[in-house]
C-alpha cells in the first residue's frame, strides 16, 4: 500500500501552497499592473499638456506665469524617471509623488484663470482639450484608488504569518503607498466651477473635505 | 415624497446588495436589475422601457451593455466616485471587450456622468462624451425633459458605437475562473482517491486512465483552458500510473500473465468510457455554458453586467 506516500504527497503540496508564495507572488503582480496603470494615466496627463498650453496661449498670453509654471512642473514631472520599480523604492516615489502633485497644482491653477477668458472657454479645441484632461485627472484618481487596495492587500499578505517567512526568504518588502496627503490633493481635482470669490485661493486648500479612499467600499 | 421613497428603495437595496462593503455614509449602490434604474420616479413605466427596449437592442447587434441609472444625489461622493463604483460593481460589458458605458444622473445634485468602458473609450472619447452631456442632454434636462435628454443622449452613445468595430456579440461565453491554488489542492485530492478507489476498482491501467480523464475533465471546466487541462491529465494518469495501490481489478485473476490481458481489456473498455464521459460532460457544459451567457444578455427580465471593466473614462456636467 502507498497510502502513506500519498498522503506525505498531498501534504508536502498543501504545504507548499500554503505557505503564501503564491499569494505574495499574486498580489505582488496585481500591484505592479495598477501602478503601471497609474504610470499610464499620469503619462497620458503630461502627454495633454503642451497641447493644452498652446491653446491657452493663444487666448491668454500675458497670464506667462500660470503658463510657465505648469510647463516647469511638466519638465520636472518628466525628468523623474517613472519606471515600475519606483513602488520598490520609497524615496524615489515620493519624489515622483512630489513632482505629480506639483504638475497637479499647478494645473488646476491654470484651469481656474482660463475662467477669465470668456473666448477660451468658447474654443471648441480647448473644450475637447478640458474634457481631456478632467477625463485623465480622473482616471487617475481611479488608477491611485486601485493602486491603494492593491498594495494594501499586498503589504497585509506579507505581513501575516507564516507569509511574513515566505517573504522574508525570498526579499518581498511592504511596499510604497500614497499618503493622505496625497489624497487630499486628488480629492480636489482641477475644478473648472469656481466662483470669483475662491479664485484667489490656492486649489489645494479648497474646502472640500478629502474622500477616503479606502471607505469608499469599491 | 419621491425622494423619501427613492431613499428607502436605497436603503433597501443597500440591505440586500453592499452592507458590508460601502461605508454606511455613502449612497449604496443599487441591485443591477434591468437597464434603466431609476430611483428618483423621474420616468413613466413606458419610458423606462422604451429606453430598455432601446438598450436591449443595442446589445443584441452590438453586444455593448450599457445601463442608465437615476440617483436623487451622490452625497458625500462626487459624482465621479460614485459612478465609478456603481461601474465596478455592475461590471458593464463583456469580459475582456469592456464595452460596457454607464449613465449616471444625479438629480437633487442636477449632475450628470457618462462612465465609459475601456473598450469604449475610442469610440466615445472623453470630448465626445462631454459633448454629449453638454450639449445633447444637459439642454433638455433644463427644461425638465429627462426623459428626452436620456433618449436623445442614448441615441448618440448608440450611434458612437455602432460605428466602433468591436467583436461580434456573444462571441464570448464567460469562463468559471477559480483560485489557482484551490484548483491544485482539490485536483491533488480528486486524483488521490479516485486514484485508489479506481485502482481498486479497473486495475492500474483502467484506474488511471479514469482519473485522468476525470480529473483533465474537471481541471478544464475550472481553468477554462484546454492545454493546462491536457497537460493535468497526462500528469495524473503517469501519477496514478506509478503510485496507484493494486487492487481488486489484479487480484481478480492470481495469474499473473492472465492479469495483464484482463487489466488490458479492462483498459480499453475504460478508456472508451471515460472518453465517453469526458466527452458528453464537455459537450453538456459547452451547452450549458452558451445557453447561460445567451439568456442571461439576451432575455429583457434579469439583467446581469457581463464582467466588463471601467478605467474611469468619460465625462461629467450639469444643467
């Protein structure tokens, strides 16, 4: 009779399963796609803005500060290299984070005193353009949201025991996430609607309280 | 009135659907029942089937599923939150195509999303869905004709995919995916004690060839993938080849030479009947299979989202 080995077998297996090397190497992926997802998005927003420039220009050439300052923040969103093991190395990612939510203020900036060109906002080029861009704001905050469970599940599968062993022997760390700050930021998207009174005020203080991501049950 | 009762159907439906999900301050997400929710009693019964029966169409010839949902307000949520989430458990569109596009209007809130599929999102690009919101049903809902404004606004989504080469419809039947790990294990399982019980049973031969073409049987229903089930059964048969515990199916004829003829017999005979049963079970859930993913987007009553996935394209406005 091989029971005995059989039984040896299908334990050597269970174990081997069960100790949540395929897990840590299932959740590790998932990570990397919605990162790669969030890399996508915050490429596709660069991509929008010289265009996006442009027009403006054409319309509200004087306003060179708010002009030049989203073309700086694109320039330096650009020279921190976006590669997918930036969620791997905390530091690096929170200079990319610092460098996007520069880009993102400053854009938003440039959405609110576009409001002052009556004939800009009538441009049928920059309304396809805006729409672009809220579009892309929004798919990122949607790819970040992704990006958060992500890593979130991942961080707790190598953290729990026995993964936590696993993880260890093969050099899984936790890893990057956005912090609330951050969130806050991408709660307030450029928003086009501003009356005159907040106009002055810096859009990343809107009044507006953050939604937590993570409560928002999806 | 309408709204108090449109709260309470959303509480009711939070009850049902996602209690444990959602935080309890935010707007539940309603049960996807038909094509044309709506919570607000905005629309008669014949205008809701009117555009169902639209939407129904679409899906026939197109096989895009798109739904149209009225909330009284998203609140605390943006409209862009909310809507994303409603897309994320509705799971508009097929499975691998996305095509799916979700209407959102938030009446109390006068807000009003298009949500667009990834698959859509080339024939309904951001400008185009703004358009459509800003100029072809925004107008109309401020005149109060919401129901003019989501007919004149479905006939343009229409019209944009329509216009889209996308892959014939029904040309995909959903796959049962299962965790590969419990796949393993419960093939592990399978394979041992069928492996003994038919050993027992046919012999070695006749007991690994059964097992294998139950558990390649098994293994294919569950992974959706013909070589992987292959390669699982050829792997379970050497398996139960080797290490199966001789049984009864031996121990029938105690001479030797005369067993390995019967075990061979028995071989034949249970190889034909185990493809047989490998056969009509594929055949049977094949059938099955196409059946179920026919009725459940072809038939108007229970209406189901076909696994389509939502990048967070589209756009959103107000009247």
């Amino acid at each position: 009779m091989r029971f005995p080995f059989l039984a040896l077998l299908a334990l050597v297996t269970s174990l081997l399963s069960g100790c949540g090397y395929n897990r840590i190497q299932t959740a590790d992926e998932q990570v990397n796609a919605t990162w790669s997802e969030v890399l996508n998005q915050y490429k596709r927003r660069a991509d929008l803005i010289p265009n996006l420039v442009q027009v403006v220009q054409g319309y509200a050439a004087h306003e060179k500060e708010v002009l030049t300052r989203v073309t700086e923040a694109r320039a330096q969103v650009a020279g921190v290299k976006a590669t997918p093991d930036l969620v791997n190395d905390p530091e690096a990612f929170a200079r990319f984070q610092a460098a996007q939510n520069q880009l993102s203020g400053a854009l938003s900036r440039l959405l609110l005193v576009v409001e002052n060109y009556p004939n800009l906002k009538a441009d049928a080029n920059f309304r396809d353009l805006q729409a672009q861009v809220e579009g892309t704001e929004n798919r990122i905050a949607v790819a970040r949201n992704r990006y958060i469970k992500a890593v979130q599940e991942y961080n707790v599968t190598v953290r729990v025991f026995p993964n936590n062993l696993t993880a260890k022997l093969f050099g899984y760390q936790p890893k990057a996430n956005f912090t609330v700050d951050d969130e806050k930021a991408m709660a307030t998207p450029p928003a086009i609607k501003f009356d005159a009174a907040t106009r002055s005020a810096p859009p990343a203080e809107a009044p507006k309280p953050p939604l937590d991501p993570l409560k928002q049950g999806y | 009135m309408t709204g108090a009762s449109a709260r309470l159907l959303a509480a009711f439906a939070s009850g049902l659907f996602a209690a444990g999900l959602a935080a309890a301050e935010l707007i539940a997400v309603p049960p996807l029942q038909t094509r044309v929710t709506d919570l607000t009693a905005t629309l008669t019964r014949d205008q809701a089937a009117v555009l169902e029966t639209g939407l129904a169409q679409l899906e026939k010839s197109h096989g895009s599923q798109v739904a149209i949902l009225l909330v009284p307000s998203t609140r605390p949520e943006s409209i862009e939150a909310y809507a994303i989430r409603v897309a994320e458990h509705w799971q508009l569109g097929r499975q691998g195509v996305d095509d799916g596009l979700l209407m959102v209007v938030a009446k109390n809130d006068r807000k009003l999303r298009i949500e667009v599929g990834r698959g859509l999102e080339g024939a309904i690009p951001d400008a185009v869905a703004k358009r459509i919101v800003a100029e072809v049903i925004g107008p109309r809902f401020k005149e109060g004709d919401f129901y003019g404004g989501l007919q004149a606004g479905v006939a343009k989504v229409q019209a944009a995919i329509g216009s889209e080469a996308l892959p014939a419809p029904a040309a995909l039947a959903s796959t049962p995916t299962m965790d590969l790990d419990t796949v393993f294990i419960v093939g592990i399982v399978i394979t041992i004690v069928l492996g003994a019980l038919m050993g027992h049973l046919l012999g070695r031969l006749g007991g690994s060839t059964v097992t294998a073409g139950v558990v390649g049987t098994l293994a294919w229903l569950a992974s959706g993938s013909v070589p992987a089930a292959l390669i699982g059964a050829v792997l379970v048969f050497v398996f139960v080849l080797a290490w199966a515990p001789t049984g009864a199916g031996d121990r029938r004829s105690p001479p030797r030479a005369s067993s390995g003829g019967d075990s061979r017999s028995m071989r034949r005979v249970s190889s034909r009947g185990g493809g047989r049963t490998a056969r009509s079970a594929s055949s049977g859930s094949l059938s099955s299979d196409s059946e179920g993913g026919g009725s459940s987007s072809s038939s108007d009553s229970g209406f189901s989202g076909g696994g389509g996935d939502f990048g967070g394209g589209g756009a959103s406005g107000d009247w």
